[in-house]
C-alpha cells in the first residue's frame, strides 16, 4: 500500500491519499504544511535562490517534498537561461511563445532538482510606479490571463508545479505587508482576478498568496479569496502557499483562513501551536487534513507522472534554450517612434556609430529581487552591437559623463544611438535588508539621461533612443527632439544581440505596449509607495483614460513596424455561444514583419456603466510584403459577462455590442462593427 508508482490515476492518488491521512501522525500532517526551514539571514548570507528550496513530504510515506525555486525572468538559480522579464513577454503578446518560455522553465527546475516553480507573477499593473511590474505582463487582465496561463501549461508539462501569485491585488511593493487593498465587488472581479482564474482553469497547480491584506484581512488569511472564491467557487484542487516569511501572521488566521502551506519556514504553523489550536477547539482536525491531503495530492499528481524525457544538468542554459530567449527578445521590443525611417540603419551606408549612455555596457536584466536570473553571460548593448557590426562599422562608445566628448563625438557620428532609463536600483522588488528595489517615485526619466537625450539630439539628427526599463516611462520633456524611440525593456540574457538585429533591420520589431503611457502621471489612478490603506477603482490603463478622454502619449497594444499593415473586410457572426470575427491584415509596405492583430469589444447601450471596449482576443500574424491573410478570432460569449454583485452572477446583457479589429487600442488604428447578443 505505501507503494507510490509512476502512472497512477487520479482515483488512485486520491484513494492513497485517504489513506495516508487516516494513518499518519498529527505531527507528519503538520510537516506537510511547512517549508522545511530557512533563516532569513542564512537567506541572505548564502545568497537567495542559489539552490532549491524544500518544503513538505514523508520518507515514511513515500511522498516526495516539494524542491522550491522562483522565477518569471527564468529559473533563478545560478546558470538558467535569463529570459526577458515578463512584461517584455507581455509586449510580444506570443501566446505559443511564453509557452515554449514555461517549457524551457520547466526542463530548468527540473535539471535543478526542483518540482515547484514559484514564477507565474500575474497581478494586474494598476499603477506604472509598482516596482514589480516588471515581473507581470501588463494592464489588462485577459493579456496577462492568456500569457499567464501559457506560462503555467509549459512550466507543467515536464511535471513541475507552477505557482501563480500573488493572490491578490499585489501591486504597491513599499507597503506590500501592510497595504489594506479595498474595493467593490465588481472591481475584484472583473478586473482582479479573471487572469488568476484563468491559471486556475489550464490547471495551475499552486497559488501563492500575496502579502498584502484585501478588505483588512491579510491575504494568507482571507477565507473569502482563499476559500471561497479560488477553492470553493472556482473549484480549484491544489495548494495555497504563502508568500515568504511575512506572508502568515498568526496560526489561526492562517488556518482557518484557508492558507495551506507556510512558506518558507514553520512559524505559526509549527506542531505545537497546531496542537494547542486544536486542543483550544478554534481549528478542526478536518482543517488540517484537507490543507495536508491538498499537498499531497498535488505533490502525488506530479511527481507519478511518466516525465516527457530526461532532465540533465547539461539542460540549464543551453544554447536551444538561449535560442528562445534571443527569439523572446525579438519579439517584444516595442518601436514608439520612428520619423523619416531613421531605423533600421543600413549597414552598408553607417561609417561610424555613436553609442552613448552607461546602460549600454551594463549586464541589466531587471531587479534583484527574488525573480533575479543569475548569469554573467549576458550580451549587453554595446556587445551586440560590436558583435554584429564587426569590423565594417566604427562605433565610438561615450558613457556620457564627459560632456565636450560626447558632443564631438555625436556630431562626428552618422547615426547616434542613446541608452537611458532604468535599474535594479530605481525599481523593483523591495529587499529591506539589502535596501534595494522599491516603487518608483517619478515617471521620468533621471536629469542626466534626459540631459544626455537633448545634448546628442542638438548634434545630430539621427538619434535613435533605447530605452530601457519595465514599465511606463514619460517622454514629454524630450520625445519631440528626437525621430525614434525603442522601447527595449529588461531584455535578458541575449538582449543586445536582440537589439542589434532590430537596430540594422534583420528583425523587424513587432512589439506593442502592454499598458498605456501617459503624457501626463496625473491622468494614472492614485498612487503612494508608503500607504497603509488604498481603494482600489474599477478604471486603470487605457479604459481609464478612455472613460476620462485623456490622451495618451502611447496608447496600450501600440507598436510601429518597418512596414505596414492595412486592415480591411472586418465581419462579424454571433453563433452557438461564439462570436466569431475575422479581418483582413495586409502587408503594404517592403519588408516583412508580424502583426499583433487586437480584437476590442464595446458595450453600446449597456445598462450598467461599463468601460468604452475591452480587450478580448489578439493573434501575432507573421506576413511577408505584399501577403495578405484573414485573421478569425473566436470570443466565447460568456467573456462578454459582468460580475453582477447583486445576483453573486456573471450575466451576459443582451445589448448591441461593437467589435474593434486593428493594430492598438486607438480607435483611429481599430476597424468596428456592430452586432447584438439576443438571448
Ligand atoms: C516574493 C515572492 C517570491 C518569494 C520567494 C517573496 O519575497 O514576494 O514573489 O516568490 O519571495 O522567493
């Protein structure tokens, strides 16, 4: 009977289950809600993340512990592949791609020893100051569902848990274990937590909770999102572990609050607080064996399973891995402007190249949190650049501290490529014993790099800004001086061969904004680092600015190409609880290059007040010049629904609708069409 056997079927696990629960010791079902020991300052000493982390488990009972490591830039133990952060994945909008992400993810911890990702950050971008919205895919919920759950089915395909976090409304890193989150029921629920139910639904095997406390109870202890809403309501079947450390306040709360595992350490969950709280009659024995059987059928249904293939070390950081983080960062550079064709050069035409700016030479991949990818190897800008230009260009390189040289040498060069924006130390996560990361306090960018901007725009008329960063950066104070800007993000560990190949035109970008960018931080929703209590609205990103008429300096899912994309014979059917759209894309321009299609729906005479349109479909269609191809996009009408708070329901309003099909959220770039739900 304790014979645990690879191929066993779900029946069977949970039969084992039963099993184990009616024989094992109080003590041993303890030990399945508890990592198993870590002391923060060994943390920090031993540097984080440099090894696997375990948690649960029973010798006696052939259940193996769960092997911890984190992510979403990768696996973060020394050697992975360091992908670009996910925000820069959200800008690729590549649903088969952040798979294929999760699968390389997936064979990482594996080759690692581990069984459990904790990577799948998916909270909602609120606010571009968050200092971890580097680690999420953007402002709409159904993008970073669909990206989320891409993640999620790559990661377990080679039998790894995923974990998608931080459940929930986590998106002010200053004040994460403090922050009472409030807002009203439709808010929570329409804008919130669709994307974590949608983890959920692809089958996510765990869910972190976050820190923070929702409606004044901490979410490690929020029965109303722990249990009723994610196991009672959306069915879900596997664990809920805690963020670390700070994550459980007391014993009962957590307890009874549905929290099943405490990471990474036993705290409130050690035996004898258990047992006292037992004896005390506050918690149930039935509490403690649902929260155990959680664990260890989840652990059971993983680590039974027949493995695709087999996980060598020689796996982590391979070059087909690399491969996939070069395509990555391909595909997610964002072209903002581009005035008379600056980019791509021309390698044949470009004699010198003036590459200006400290974060061109510098390995920055993103924060230093608990997501940092531990690799030296990474192709910085400069690097790539030098690397593909090899001997046929001169690239004079300024870091841009001497003023006189960086001015001689703008003008001498004939095209100027300047690199600002950001670092581990402007944003990120907060690390208080390292007093690094945090939210940022200003939009724009640092005086030196703007100064730096306006110094070489003065000199010569080519120059191209990169920019680097994981969020909103305002450009007002320097935007119209320069003819283009790219958005390139943390771009990781084969970011500058990326850029590069975007810059000389071999890739053509095909990146779109995965939130709005304001002309001005007053048009955002309220934001404060340092706050102990904060509501949260029901607008942000483009359906706010659409409900206020602001207009953005880049409006969400807006990205230029090196060619052009005509949209044209935009239809529309409703059938069989579908609604199912199809336009034309064409490529009018000389080069080829992909299209992030992007499918709208507008609620005409709703009854209740609702956002201008909602984003529902996309599709990355590649073309070639003069090619032209009908995009169908399907939307089940049931996402069409609004949480109604009264009835507890999602009701779909039998209204006439406007679909939008087209290249960003502005409706100049958007075809529409009118149809109606009836019945
Ligand atoms: C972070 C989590 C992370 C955990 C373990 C926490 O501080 O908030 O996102 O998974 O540490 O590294």
């Amino acid at each position: 009977m304790y014979n645990i056997a690879k191929g066993m079927n779900e029946k069977e696990i949970d039969d084992y289950v039963d099993f184990v629960l009616k024989n094992m010791s109080l003590e041993d079902k303890v030990k399945q809600m508890v990592g198993n020991g870590i002391n923060v300052k060994v943390l920090f000493d031993l540097g984080f993340g440099k090894r696997v982390y375990d948690a649960a488990g029973s010798e006696k009972y052939n259940i193996p512990p769960l092997k911890f490591t984190d992510g979403p830039r990768g696996v973060i133990i020394p050697g992975s592949t360091c992908f670009p952060v996910s925000m820069a994945r959200g800008a690729s909008w590549d649903v088969d791609l952040e798979e294929r992400v999760g699968d390389v993810i997936g064979k990482e911890v594996r080759a690692h020893g581990g069984n459990l990702f904790g990577g799948v950050c998916i909270n909602n971008l609120r606010h571009p100051s968050w200092g971890r919205a580097q680690e999420t895919y953007g402002e709409d919920t159904f993008l970073i569902g669909e990206l989320g759950a891409a993640l999620v089915r790559g990661v377990q395909k080679h039998n790894v848990m995923a974990t998608a976090k931080h459940f929930a409304a986590n998106s002010i890193e200053k004040s994460r274990f403090k922050v009472n989150v409030k807002m009203d029921e439709r808010t929570l629920r329409e804008v919130y937590l669709p994307h974590f139910r949608r983890c959920v639904e692809v089958g996510c095997a765990t869910v972190m909770s976050a820190y923070n406390k929702f409606r004044g109870k901490f979410c490690g202890h929020n029965d109303y999102l722990l249990r009723k809403i994610l196991k009672d309501e959306w069915n879900f079947q596997g664990f809920v572990h805690s963020d670390w450390v700070y994550g459980v306040k007391d014993t009962l709360g957590g307890i009874i609050g549905g929290l099943d595992v405490e990471m990474p350490r036993a705290k409130y969950y050690k035996f004898k607080k258990i047992e006292e709280a037992l004896q005390d009659g506050k918690i149930s024995v039935s509490m403690i064996d649902q929260a155990a059987g959680r664990v260890m059928r989840t652990i059971l249904r993983y680590t039974t399973k027949e493995d695709p293939q087999i996980y060598e070390p020689k796996l982590i950081g391979c070059d087909e891995h690399r491969q996939v983080a070069l395509e990555a960062a391909e595909k997610c550079m964002v072209l903002l402007k581009n005035e008379n064709d600056v980019l791509p050069l021309d390698k044949k035409k470009i004699v010198k190249l003036g590459i200006f700016g400290k974060l061109a030479r510098i390995r920055n991949t993103g924060d230093h949190g608990s997501s940092n990818v531990n690799t030296k190897k990474v192709i910085t800008p400069l690097k790539g650049i030098r690397e593909y230009v090899g001997d046929n260009i001169e690239i004079l390189y300024e870091d841009g501290r001497n003023v006189q040289n960086v001015k001689n040498t703008a003008k001498e060069v004939d095209a100027a490529i300047v690199f600002v924006g950001l670092t581990y130390k402007d944003e990120g996560e907060y690390i208080h014993e390292l007093r690094i990361g945090g939210d940022r306090e200003n939009l724009s960018l640092h005086k030196d790099h703007i100064e730096l901007i306006k110094l070489i725009a003065e000199q010569n008329d080519n120059c191209i800004v990169v920019l680097i960063g994981g969020s909103a950066i305002v450009m007002e104070e320097w935007k119209n001086q320069v003819p283009a800007i790219l958005m390139a993000w943390y771009s990781g560990m084969e970011g500058g061969k990326a850029l590069a190949k975007i810059i000389f035109g071999e890739v053509n970008p095909s990146g779109k904004l995965p939130f709005t960018i304001p002309i001005d931080p007053k048009h955002l929703p309220f934001f404060k680092a340092n706050i102990d209590e904060i509501e949260y609205g029901y607008y942000h990103g483009y359906t706010l600015f659409e409900k206020e008429g602001y207009e953005p300096a880049f409006p969400f899912g807006f990205g230029l190409s090196y060619t052009t994309f005509d949209y044209s014979n935009l239809q529309v059917d409703v059938n069989e609880g579908k609604i199912i759209a199809n336009v034309d894309v064409n490529n009018v321009g000389t080069l080829a290059g992909d299209e992030i299609v992007q499918l709208y729906i507008g609620f005409e005479n709703s009854q209740i007040e609702r956002p201008l349109k909602l984003l529902k479909g996309f599709s990355r269609v590649s073309l070639k010049p003069n090619k032209k191809k009908n995009i169908k996009i399907e939307v089940p009408t049931k996402n069409l629904a609004w949480f109604n708070p009264k009835s507890k329901s999602w009701e779909v309003e039998k209204i006439k609708y406007t679909l939008f099909m087209g290249s960003s959220s502005k409706n100049e770039d958007l075809l529409s069409i009118q149809f109606n739900i009836e019945n």
